[in-house]
C-alpha cells in the first residue's frame, strides 16, 4: 500500500484559473470531474504512487477542480499514466479518473505545453506518416529478418498538426 497522503497543497489564489475546469470538463471524460468526493481509493489503487507521491491522481482531480493549472500542467503525471484503469475500477463516484487524465492532455495540448517529446511524435507523424522516422537501422534490420522494405514516408493518414497541437503561436 502507499504511504498515508500527508503532503500539504498550497494554493496560491491569485494563480488560480477558473476556465481550466471547464475546459477540462468539455473533453470527453472530463465530464463527472466535479462529483469527486476525494476519497482516495483511486490514488491507493494507482500504480504510479509508489513511483512518487506527487504522482497521484486523487490530487490531479482536486487540483483541476480548484482551477490550478500551473500546478497540474507542470506535473509530468498526466502524462505517465499508463491508463491501467484501476482508479476507475474503483471509483465510488464514477468519476473516470484515467479519463479526466486524458481530458487534461488533450488540454495540454490546446495550450501549446505538451511535453516536446509529444510535439515531436505529431511531428513526425505529419512528416513522415508514422511516430519516427524509418532510419537505415531499421532497413537494416528488416532486410536482416527478410521483411519487406518500408516507404520512408507512410502518408497512411493526413495529420493535421494545427488540429492536433493548437499551438499559441
Ligand atoms: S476515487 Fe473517485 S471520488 Fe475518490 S478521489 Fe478518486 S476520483 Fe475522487
Ligand atoms: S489509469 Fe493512470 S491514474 Fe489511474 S490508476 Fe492507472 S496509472 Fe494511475
């Protein structure tokens, strides 16, 4: 079992942003946010807590309840979650926490701060069809397995970058 949640949240009120629930509620899965009742059992069940205790979706919930954007956006946990669902097995509330951390991603990416790892798998996928790049190790390889060779630009489907990382600029 995790340790017991002591860590204290500061919040500082003049960094709060009320517009970022809403947003966050507007994504599908981000919808029953607000009928948390903060209990904890999808923090005990999350995997990642025993990573860090700032990996913890109970405070993820309660953070973009009370508007701090910063605060969640800066925190790399939405983007660990590794989407195992156990939180929402045993949600009382029938929140969907794995969901509510999808509906902050695709947030993040509305606000131009996905991590730059992210961007850069858009990237690609809009240059070249596919999440990286065919380089010559991998031709390599394949012709190694016998496979057959790979069109360095896939162009399975049209990506468009703009739709998917609204950037500020
Ligand atoms: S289990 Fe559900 S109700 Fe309890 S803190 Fe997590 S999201 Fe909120
Ligand atoms: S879905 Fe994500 S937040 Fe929920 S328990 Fe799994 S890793 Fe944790």
């Amino acid at each position: 079992m995790p340790e017991a949640d002591t860590e204290q949240t500061v919040v500082e009120t003049e960094k709060l942003d009320s517009s970022f629930l809403r947003k966050i509620m507007k994504h599908p899965g981000g919808e029953k946010i607000l009928v948390c009742l903060q209990c904890g059992v999808c923090s005990s069940s999350c995997p990642l807590r025993l990573v860090s205790p700032e990996y913890n979706p109970r405070k993820t919930v309660k953070k973009a309840i009370l508007g701090m954007k910063d605060q969640v956006l800066s925190n790399e946990f939405v983007w660990f979650c590794a989407d195992c669902n156990a939180c929402t097995e045993r949600c009382p509330q029938g929140v969907n926490p794995s969901e509510v951390m999808k509906a902050i991603k695709n947030v993040a990416v509305e606000e131009g701060v996905a991590p730059e790892a992210v961007k850069k798998i858009v990237a690609n996928l809009e240059e070249h069809g596919r999440v990286y790049p065919i380089e010559e190790f991998t031709k390599d390889e394949r012709e190694m397995q016998d496979l057959p060779s790979l069109e360095p630009d896939a162009k399975v489907f049209k990506i468009n970058k703009k739709k998917l990382l609204r950037e500020k600029n």
